[in-house]
C-alpha cells in the first residue's frame, strides 16, 4: 500500500508497505480523509512530544471498514467510521481519574503506531466511531473538535449550564477558528477572533466571527472585556496578554502548543484580585463522540476550515516549514482527490 514514512525525525518520503497484518481485537480501515495538524509537523521533526520511528504518521482520519478480525462484532466491513487515535495505558494515575489524555504511557495513532496518512491503517475496533453519511473530510475534523471540546470543558464551558457572554480567540488558524466555532455552537453570543493576518480575519468574519487585529486600537479598547480568552497561537506573548483582556471573574484558556521551553509573566495578584480562572488542556479526551455529534448538526461552516484536499504524493511539502499562506487552513490526504 502506498503511504507516508517517517524513516526516523524529519526524515519523511512515500513508500510501498505491506498491508497490515489484522490482529484480534481489530478492524482495517481504507482511509479516505486524513487531516495534518500543526503537532504533527512539530512531533515528526522532534520539537515536541516523543514520536515512535519508522512512522506513518496521521492522527485525524476518518474512512471505511474494510476487514475484521474473527473476534470482532461492534464493526463491519463498509462501516463509515472516525478514529479516537489516544492510546492510553488504562491503568495509572491519571486514566484512573479519567484523564486518559494525560496517560503516562499515552500512545496514539499517528504519533508511536502508523497512522492515517497510508491507504489502509489497522485499528483498534474500540478506538473507531460511526459517522452516518457525514462526509469524510468533515469527519476527519471530528479529532481537532474533539481537542477543543476536551479544552473547553477544561474552562468549564457548558452549552446549557456555564456559557460566557463574549469570548476572544487568538489565533485565526484552522484549530483557532474551530475554537471559535464551537464557543459559538455552545451557545456564546458573540466570538471575536484576533490574528496578524488580514486575510485570515477576513475569512473569519465570513464564518460569522468577528475579527480583530492584533496588536490594534480596536483591540486594545476591549481589555478586560471578554468572559472568556483563548490562546490558539502557541506563542507565549500571546499567552501572556491573555489575562489583561479577561474580564473580571472570566476564564482564560492556554490551548495553544507553546514550546517547552517558553516562559511568561503573570501577577498572581491580579489573578487574585479580580478572581480570574486560569485552565490549560491537552489533546482530547474521548470527546469524538460529541465532536461528531456537532459536525453532524453543522450547517456546513466548519467543514470550510477544510482548505486543501491532495493526494498522498502531494502532500509531502506541508511536513515542512508552513508554506507562510494564510489562504491555507486545515490540508487533508484525500483517497477520492
């Protein structure tokens, strides 16, 4: 089968593999959508997190059964399906609090065992979820939703029970804009979004968001005026201004990957005083339900973050440094491109 390899960091180029040997408890999936996400490129070329090389890399994959093993009955061949791509041990600390995503042997698809980004991936039938007719492209989005549900349930954001009145993003990127998205599907009136990049903001504001210039007049006026802010830049700065546009008693969100390394400069007085709520989050937590859930009660909007749909071959040159155009959001390896 034809596939990405990573032969070790940063290593990366199409390759001819055997098919997957099927194993009890397993099913093969013909991917036919598989997003790339800015992590990826980051684990792939050893900036973050521990990757397992060779590699085929792809955590956000949707696509169909193809084979079962003996043993298996929750699936079928031809079964439309979206990966859960965690693998967590189960059984220390934190995945007995249920904070599977913060396993201290966390494994995942894509990241220590091959991926989607290959015409075929074996996968574990309970890491695999029905997607009805939604399209596959917009399944593939159920993976990053699934991060942004795990972070706003983290900030204690509930459609229904604890909703801000007005939240700020930074970031008018692919997983930015999803943030926005969902903050609006849960119920929060109004949503701005800040980025550097006018185009971006353009597109933002045509999904319905408002957009904001970093860094302008326009924003600055507005500190201390939003419920809720998110990071979605993974630049620490960013980070650091968050506070001064929470409003008092608000919640900010560091969702963004920083590097490890990167530090920032908070008051814990004004923490204090103005009772602000600080949260962090990581990957999902067996949210791909939910994220499916709402992508199937989308209008369409958020299968528009969907930017690039390419062949494997075609793919290769977005593993390396981004291509620097704000035109380009979520890319995806498409089997039907």
């Amino acid at each position: 089968m034809k596939a990405i390899r990573f032969a070790a960091a940063g290593v990366a180029g199409m390759a001819d593999l055997e098919m997957p040997r099927m194993k009890a408890g397993h099913a093969l999936v013909r991917v036919r959508a598989a997003g790339l996400c800015h992590t990826d490129i980051e684990v792939l070329h050893g900036r973050y997190g521990v990757g397992a090389f060779p590699l085929v890399p792809g955590h956000e994959y949707a696509g169909t059964v193809e084979a079962v093993a003996d043993d298996v009955v929750a699936v079928k061949p031809g079964d439309r399906v979206a990966v859960d791509p965690n693998i967590p041990c189960g059984h220390c600390p934190a995945c007995r609090k249920g904070l599977t995503n913060l396993c201290a042997s966390l494994k995942a698809y894509g990241v220590t065992e091959n991926g989607g980004f290959a015409e075929f991936s074996l996968v574990a039938v309970d890491h695999l979820h029905g997607i009805g007719d939604l399209a596959f492209d917009t399944a593939a989005l159920a993976e990053p939703l699934a991060c942004v549900l795990n972070g706003l349930g983290a900030a204690g954001v509930e459609a229904g029970k604890h909703v801000p009145g007005n939240a700020l993003v930074f970031g008018a990127g692919p997983i930015g804009l999803l943030m926005a998205l969902s903050l609006k599907a849960k119920g929060v009136a109004s949503v701005a979004v800040a980025d550097i990049s006018e185009q971006r903001l353009a597109f933002a504001e045509a999904l319905g968001l408002e957009p904001l210039v970093s860094g302008s007049q326009a924003l600055s006026t507005r500190a201390r005026g939003f419920d809720f802010v998110a990071d979605a830049t993974g630049v620490a700065k960013v980070v650091e201004s968050m506070i001064g546009f929470t409003a008092d008693g608000g919640t900010a969100l560091v969702f963004g990957v920083c590097a490890p390394d990167a530090r920032i400069s908070i008051a814990p007085f004004e923490i204090f005083r103005r009772q602000i709520r600080l949260a962090g989050s990581h990957s999902l937590n067996r949210n791909i339900p939910q994220a499916l859930d709402i992508l199937k009660r989308d209008d369409g909007t958020m299968a528009r973050l969907v930017s690039h749909q390419l062949p494997l071959s075609e793919l290769l040159p977005f593993f390396g440094k981004s291509s620097g155009d704000p035109a380009t959001m979520k890319v995806q390896f498409s089997a039907e491109s």
